[in-house]
C-alpha cells in the first residue's frame, strides 16, 4: 500500500535527511509529517515547513510495515551464508536500479538516465564485481551520497554480486534529454 499523500504522526523518534542539503535530522515523536512520496523504500516527507528523506528501516516510527529496503536488507543477510560464485544476472542489477528513487523526484535514476555505465567484473577468487558509473541531477545535490549508498546496497542484493563500485561523475552533464520518455511523460516535461 503506497502511503503518499497520508499525513501521519511518528511514533518515535525518528533520523531523517533534510532534503535537497543532505543534513541529518531527528524528527521527534508525535511529529506531524506529510508523506509525499513513498519509492525505493524510503519515504520523502513534509515536516515542519521542509522536505525530509526517511529511510525504510524506520518505517515503524511512522506506523508503516516492512519496506523494500527492509526486504534487500533481509535478502543481503541470508546472502551471507550463500557462496558468491556463480554468474551475475544483469537484468536483475537493472532491476534493482530502477527501485533507487532521487527523493526530489518521482521516476527512478535509470529513467532519469543517471546510470550511464553497469557492467559485471568477475575477480580472481570466483566473485563478481560490479561497476556503475552515473551522475546526479545537479553536482551541488546534498542527497548525493545517499542516493549512491542506496545504489550500492541495492546491487550487492543481487545474486552472486560480491563487490558493487559507484562512481559519481559530472561529464557528460545530466540534462532532460537523457530521460525516457516514460519519464518525461510522467514528468510532465515533453
């Protein structure tokens, strides 16, 4: 059940990220919060007057069940048991990709067209390494490092994913042009 729009009061205290500068906050309990968005498995939210990020471990704070992110988190736990060898589905690091949300903006980064490179190394000891290249929609983003580090966990969900490298670049500059049209149309921006 997507909550967007669902004003809520948190149930405990809660950390959160100011959006777009990035900087942590806590948002007390019994805070009033307006969902705005719910994607990824993290939760934008409306709280005193600014723009926060949620993560889905602390859907509780905010009467929700388990999110996504709490499903990949639990998926990466019973990978540890699992042997890293084998061969890496790419269709499946895409996949995960376009469940990586910019908590500004409601289409995923590889509709976005943030993602300009994934590609899969295999290493010497039989693992998988996985390389992305991609960018952000302004260099100044404060939400940067978050977005990268929900990449990263995403992708080493994956099976037989051993090692996962995000690199965040500027050149080419992300522009509109290198949306989907999906994302455009949804955007409203053709």
């Amino acid at each position: 059940m997507n909550h967007s729009g669902d004003m809520i009061k948190t149930t405990r205290d809660c950390d959160a990220v100011l959006i777009p500068l990035g900087t942590p906050v806590t948002i007390p309990a019994g805070a009033l919060v307006l969902i705005t968005q719910e994607l990824g498995g993290s939760f934008t939210v409306s709280v005193s007057g600014n723009l926060a990020r949620i993560e889905g471990r602390d859907a509780d704070a905010l009467g929700i069940g388990m999110t996504t992110e709490q499903a990949v988190a639990a998926a990466l736990e019973e990978k540890k048991d699992e042997p890293a060898s084998g061969p890496v589905n790419e269709q499946e690091i895409w996949a995960v990709l376009r469940t990586c949300y910019d908590p500004e903006i409601p289409v995923n980064i590889v509709d976005l067209g943030l993602v300009y490179d994934c590609h899969v190394v295999d290493t010497d000891d039989g693992g998988n390494h996985v390389d992305i290249v991609m960018t952000l929609t302004a260099p100044g983003c404060g939400m940067g490092p978050f977005i990268v580090d929900d990449v990263r966990q995403k992708v080493l969900s994956v099976n037989h994913v051993t090692d996962v490298e995000v690199e965040l670049v500027f050149e080419p500059t992300w522009d509109r042009s290198m949306m989907s049209d999906e994302a455009r149309l949804q955007l409203g921006m053709f």
